[in-house]
C-alpha cells in the first residue's frame, strides 16, 4: 500500500474516532467540564512537563553511553526535542528514531537509534506491568468484573510483561538471537551495545523510566482532578494506569495513537464511577500538553538541523518548510 494512502486511511480513522468519542460523550458535556476547571491543578500538570522531559534525556543519555560515550546535557536534551517534533510529524513516529540520530551527526545513527528503540521498551514494560497489577487489584477490589474481557486483557499483559522483563533482565539475549538470526551482518555491531549494558546503567534506565512513568500519570492525575477536584486520587490514579495499560497493549491504527487513550478514558472512567466528560478531556489536555506541546517547543532546532542530501522525503520537506518561515 502507498505511504500516503496509508497515511490517509489513518487520518480518516483518526478523524472518525474522535468524532464517534465527542458524539458518544456529548460536546456539551465536555464544555461543561472544560468550564468547571480549576487552575492550580492544572498548573501542576504543566510543572511536571519540565520533569518527564529530562527524565526522558537522563534515561536516554545512561544507553547512549554504550554507543559514543557520554555526550553533553544540552546535545541530549536538543536531540530529544527534535525527536519529539519529528516524531509529531511522521508516520508512527518514525522520525523520533530519525530525528535523534541526525542530532547526533558524529555518532552511529542506527545504533542512535537503537537505543531510542531499547527506550521505548522499557517504557513499555514499566506501563505494562503497573497496569497489569492496577487490573488484578481493581478485580480484587471488586472495580473491575472477573469477565471473560477483562480476564483476557490480563492474560494478554501477563504474556507481554513477561516478555518484556526477561529481555529486560538480560537484553545481552536479544544480541545473541541477531547474531544467530543475521551472522555477519552490520546488524550485529549495532546489537552489541545490548550486550555492553552494565548493571548500574541497567539500573538507572529501570529506575528513571519508572520514575518518569509515574510522572506522566501523575500529569495525568492532576489534569483529571482540575476537572473533578472532589475525585478520590485513587480511582485517578487507577484510571491512569489503566489507560496507559490499554495504550501500550492496543494496536496503533490511528496516527499518535490519538484516540487510544481518549477512547479508554471514556470506557474506564464510568467503571469507575467518573464522568466520561473528564476522562475525556484530561486525555485530549494530556495530548496537548506532553505530545503536541514538546513538538512546538522542538520545532526551531528542527529548522537548523543538517540533513544529508538524499530524495525528498517527509523530514526534509519539513524543514525546508521551516527553514523558509523563520
């Protein structure tokens, strides 16, 4: 299928979620919350920002140790913006792999961007895991039925999890299956750095990503209590683990996966004896906030970011784009 088919198959789809998650809520109902905020809670979500992204930099910065050695706080930190806006503006957010490596120009760029990979893994596993202990203890606590749905979502987190962490817990094993898989290839050289992973880097990375994981949900939280201030924190921090349970274990169809989260917030909060309104605008003001609101902020290092010649493609055409209006 052509990329630009697909890439309009998806915004389609994109499109009809929202529309079908608005409908099903009532825009009224999400104006209503939307008036009924209150500030300081939302202030707090955004004070958090700052936060998750150097906590993403700091973990990232503890894998590229093994590809270039240590690189200065600044260079990290700019790699990860223009990730963040090239990642908005592509397909599956490819260019975040992209975008990262060519920040980098003096390191190897698959390898770059295979620590981004390794990265987002991790930050899989963590959500996968905490969410699938939120869902035994909801059904422990009664908050969530012991049906067959629910039974087989945990089944599906307990396979994945399990996965996750073995590989996790011994990423040299991943190497060792390339180097079987693809002998003698440049594939090989770029895994190795899997096998050169210390226990203390190890460490930080399991650390930090499961630090910045209760971060964003705390984002998450305070979002969803500017808009129901009366809400036990509890049920929002449930919810919260909940929805990013769904995210990682739902396919990506729709394009940011926009749709994901805002669809199982409206499914989980009722569960939970919340408004689906709320739960619907703290996902779309999440969105806003660590997706949309990164992306901006890293599109003036994208419009001096060297690019090698090569057929024009989606980043190029971007940052000629840029490069022009500034």
């Amino acid at each position: 299928m052509p990329r630009w088919l697909r890439i309009l198959l998806k915004s389609v789809l994109t499109l009809g979620v929202m529309a079908a998650l608005v409908a099903a809520v009532e825009p009224a109902a999400l104006l209503d919350s939307l008036r009924q905020a209150h500030w300081p809670w939302l202030v707090a979500a955004v004070l958090l920002l700052p936060i998750n992204l150097w906590l993403e930099g700091w973990v990232w910065a503890w894998l590229l140790d093994t590809v270039e050695g240590s690189f200065a706080s600044w260079t990290v930190g700019r790699a990860v913006l223009i990730g963040l806006a090239l990642g908005f503006w592509t397909p599956a957010r490819l260019g975040e792999y992209a975008g990262r490596a060519f920040a980098l120009p003096d390191a190897d760029r698959w390898a770059v961007s295979l620590t981004v990979f390794v990265q987002r893994m991790v930050d899989m596993a963590v959500g996968v895991i905490v969410g699938l202990a939120t869902v035994f203890g909801a059904m422990g606590m009664g908050v969530l039925p012991s049906s067959l749905p629910w039974l087989s979502a945990a089944g599906i987190g307990v396979v994945t999890g399990s996965g996750l962490l073995a590989v996790l817990l011994n990423p040299g094993w991943v190497h060792e299956w390339v180097q079987w898989l693809l002998p003698e290839t440049g594939v090989t050289e770029r895994t190795a750095l899997l096998s050169a992973l210390s226990h203390r880097q190890s460490t930080a990375v399991g650390l930090g990503s499961v630090l910045r994981y209760f971060v964003f949900t705390g984002q998450f939280v305070c979002l969803s209590l500017a808009l129901l201030p009366s809400a036990s924190i509890v049920s929002l921090a449930m919810a919260a683990a909940l929805i990013f349970y769904a995210k990682y274990l739902l396919p990506s169809l729709t394009l940011l996966d926009l749709g994901l989260r805002e669809g199982s917030a409206v499914l989980l909060f009722p569960l939970l004896g919340l408004p689906a309104a709320a739960g619907l605008n703290a996902a779309l003001l999440l969105f806003t906030l660590n997706v949309l609101g990164p992306a901006l902020l890293g599109l003036p290092f994208v419009a001096r970011l060297s690019l090698p010649a090569a057929p024009s493609g989606p980043l190029t055409h971007l940052r000629s784009v840029l490069s022009s209006s500034s």
